[in-house]
C-alpha cells in the first residue's frame, strides 16, 4: 500500500519531537548486555558474528510478547490491539510507519469525496475519541494515500497503545505512549473487521510515529519482529498466524533451511518499508510437463530484483515477463484479465512451482497460495496470485509471506556494525507446508 503523510507541526510539537528522538538516539548505541540481564544464549547471539548456513531457530530467543493474527479470507491479516482502554483489530503492513483507527463518526467517501455510506468501507469496531481519558489532541493532521485508491484523512493524537499479549489476555508485553491517527474519513476497506492500519514499519532512526521504534526503544528485548502468517484452511479459517516481538516463535514448523539479507537503505518511493535485493524467480514446470529449454529454474533464476516485502499487499508483484511466463505453464496457458490485472487459469491442473531466491536459496510459494478460486468467473477458473507489475513496483505480499518464517532484525546494526547492515537484517526460513 502506498502511505504518505502530511504532517504540519507547530514550534512545541517539533521541539518535543526532537527531544525523544534523542532519547532513541542515545538508548540505540549502549549495549543491551550492559542494561539488562539476559541470558549466555541472547549474548551470544547478539556478539557472534555467525554465518547464515549456522543459523537455526533455536539460536533465536523466544518472543517477549506475540499476537495471534486474524486471517480474513486471504485478504487482509489483522492484529489486535489496545488502543484506550478498548481493543481493536488492526490490519498490519510493513510498508508504512503511523497507526490509524477509524473515529466512530468516520465518513466513508470514493474518490470524489461523495458520501457512500458507511456500509462500503465496511469498517470494524470504531473508536470514540471522546470516551478516552488518556487520548491527548496533538493538533496535526494525517493523510495517508494507498496505491489502490484506498485513504485516510483525520488527526494525529497521542494515546496509550498496548500490544503483545492482547489476543492471548496475557499481560502486554508493551504499554506505550504513541502517536497515532484517527481517521474522520477517506475510503478503505475493512471486510467488516478491521478498524484501521498497525504500521510496522519506520522511517528513520527517529521516527516518532513508529509503533516499531516504540517497542524497541525499551531495551529489555531485543530489536527483532518476526512475522509467520498463515493462509486460511478449513479448520480454522481465521486463523492468521503470528506477529511476535523481540525473537522468534519456537512453535512454527519451518524447513529450518534459513538465508539472510541485508535490509536495503530507505528510498524516496518506500521510505517507511522493507526492500531486499532477491537474486531471482525459481519457476519450474508442472510435473510432467516437458522441461522448457532453459536452466532448471526457468529464464528468470538469475534475475536480480528488488521487492518491497509489505503485508498490506495481498499479492505477489512480479515483472511482468514473470507473471506472464509462470501462467504459461499451465497446461491451457493463461489469459490475463485486464479487471484484476491478474492470469486467469485453470483450478484443476497440476501447477508450476514458484520461488523466490533469496541469497542462493529457494523459498517456494504453495499452491494453495499461488492461485485461488474465482467463481464468480466460471467453474474451474483461478487467478494466478502473480501479479504482473504495472509501474515496476515489486512486492513480496502475503501470498509469499504465508509460506516463509520472516524474521526483521535490527540488532546487527548496533551490535555488529556491518555496513550493509545498517538498516536491519531479513532473515527468512521455508514454511511452503503446514
Ligand atoms: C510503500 O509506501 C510508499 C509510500 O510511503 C509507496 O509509494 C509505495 O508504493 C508503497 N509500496 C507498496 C509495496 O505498497
Ligand atoms: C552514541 O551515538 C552518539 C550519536 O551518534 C554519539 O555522539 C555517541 O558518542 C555514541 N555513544 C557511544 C557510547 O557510542
Ligand atoms: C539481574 O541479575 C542479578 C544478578 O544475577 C540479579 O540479582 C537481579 O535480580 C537480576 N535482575 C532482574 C531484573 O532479573
Ligand atoms: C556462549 O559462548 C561461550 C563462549 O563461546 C560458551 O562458553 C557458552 O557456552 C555459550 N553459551 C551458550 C548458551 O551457548
């Protein structure tokens, strides 16, 4: 999603701005061992500079706090959240710093700011500033635009958030102060759950709109989230998977083959998000299918590529030579369907596999997520979850982030100090199978 932010600050906001950036500045550069007892296991973890074929889960620490995330059908995955004294479900995404939840008097507009009646955005509880006591007016305003039309406009305010425990009633792993927007009004979908937007991403050092910052500027854990989503299945379609702070869930199955790269530096284009160079797209042919006349692993093995890995989007966006070649393989080909700027192909007919390379290994999208079911298109006709990019922006969405273990690291920067680590580490295990 694209998120941009208007914010206009007078004099004594900035100056209390600059002050707890300070704060994070100097909390960034001591050493956690020196603040915090923690244990032989943590420190060495955070001291060794280990290679990426010695990493196994277990050389993470447990989480200090988790969510369980809702899945809403493949389309959204949602965190739950304390904002006040009441609990929200928030959609999480990567891609974007600031927190938003909707005020109850939100107006839902299209892009001609005509009122649509709140039953098009379709939106979760609603949060009602005036029953707050702890809501503080910060007297600013927030506009967030995304990609596919979909915004927000209201105000930033302070308020307390709680996060880490709430989906479980266990004690929140954090309570913070934070800066967050409610919206008033703007157009955005919330499948009749979701209440607003859980930024996990940052900007800079000193990003005071970062829920992320926040949580890691107590230094009693480490600068680590990680994120395990889940696609939906029969028993539990709800079920989201996890978005857990300061180490890694020991309770997710994954291949336990792990590869890391380094986060790229902030662009102009994504400057809150995550950008990793992959090295290609592993695609393989259906079994039985003739083997293409390239390299196993298709034209496209050694292509190196930069995606943004952003949860808010639900896809996979690809080049569209990408796009174009994996719906190839089908048996009947695939059309693209210009309404969804999707491939349309066949649900039942073996598929070809899909993976991104990422520092030399494969991590393969199932079928179950690479294509689904369009019924309202005829029997049998499924849209390939490739979508081919229109103004170069790739992005590993959802559709990948189901079948890997992500891991977002931001300790190296401060304990290892290597250069091409300087924004933060992905670490990425396979969990195609579940
Ligand atoms: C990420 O956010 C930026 C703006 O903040 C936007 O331009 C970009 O399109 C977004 N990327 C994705 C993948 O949504
Ligand atoms: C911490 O960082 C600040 C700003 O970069 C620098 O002035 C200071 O010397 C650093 N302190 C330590 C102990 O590295
Ligand atoms: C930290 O470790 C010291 C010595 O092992 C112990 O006395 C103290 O209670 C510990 N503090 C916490 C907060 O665990
Ligand atoms: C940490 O490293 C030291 C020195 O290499 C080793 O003696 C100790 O057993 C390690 N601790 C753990 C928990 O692995």
């Amino acid at each position: 999603m694209c998120f941009s932010i208007m914010f206009m600050l007078d004099l004594t906001l900035l100056f209390a701005f600059s002050l707890s950036a300070h704060r994070i500045v100097a909390a960034a550069n001591r050493s956690i061992a020196a603040h915090y007892n923690i244990t032989d296991h943590v420190l060495n973890l955070t001291v060794h500079d280990y290679r990426a074929e010695l990493l196994r889960k277990r050389e993470f620490p447990l989480p200090a706090g988790h969510e369980d995330l809702v899945n809403i059908k493949n389309r959204l995955h949602l965190a739950t959240v304390l904002i006040g004294d009441k609990v929200f479900a928030l959609a999480i995404d990567t891609n974007s710093s600031t927190t938003w939840v909707a005020d109850s008097s939100f107006v839902c507009l299209e892009y001609h700011n005509v009122d649509q009646g709140p039953a098009r955005c379709n939106l979760g509880r609603e949060f009602r500033p005036s029953s707050s006591k702890t809501l503080k007016p910060l007297g600013a305003k927030v506009t967030s635009r995304y990609y596919n039309g979909m915004f927000i406009e209201g105000n930033f305010v302070e308020e307390h958030i709680g996060i880490g425990g709430v989906s479980r009633a266990l004690p929140y792993f954090r309570k913070i102060r934070q800066i967050i927007g409610v919206a008033e009004k703007g157009y955005w979908n919330g499948h009749g759950v979701a209440s607003g937007v859980l930024g996990l991403g940052f900007q800079y050092e000193q990003d005071p709109f970062s829920v992320i910052q926040a949580v890691f500027k107590d230094r009693s854990s480490l600068n680590i989230f990680s994120l395990a989503l889940k696609r939906a299945s029969s028993p539990e379609p709800t079920a989201g998977g996890v978005l857990a702070f300061g180490g890694v869930p020991n309770n997710i199955p994954t291949d336990n083959h792990w590869a890391e790269t380094p986060i790229l530096p902030r662009s102009p284009e994504t400057p809150e998000g995550y950008r990793i160079k992959i090295d290609g797209f592993d695609i393989r042919p259906p079994p039985g299918a003739p083997e293409p006349d390239t390299e196993p692993g298709g034209p496209y093995k050694s292509d190196d590529t930069i995606m943004v890995v952003d949860s808010s989007t639900s896809t996979v966006i690809v080049p569209p030579e990408v796009a174009l070649y994996t719906a190839s393989l089908f048996r009947t080909g695939g059309k693209l369907y210009s309404p969804y700027n999707k491939y349309l192909v066949p649900c039942i007919a073996p598929a070809p596999r899909v993976g991104i390379v990422i520092s030399g290994k494969s991590y393969y999208i199932s079928d179950a997520d690479l294509r689904s079911p369009a019924p309202e298109l005829g029997d049998n006709v499924c849209v390939l979850e490739l979508e081919p990019a229109d103004k170069g922006r790739l992005v590993l969405g959802d559709v990948w982030l189901r079948n890997v273990l992500a891991v977002f690291d931001f300790t190296d920067r401060v304990e290892r100090r290597r250069p091409e680590y300087a924004n933060g580490v992905l670490r990425i295990a396979g969990r195609e199978f579940y």
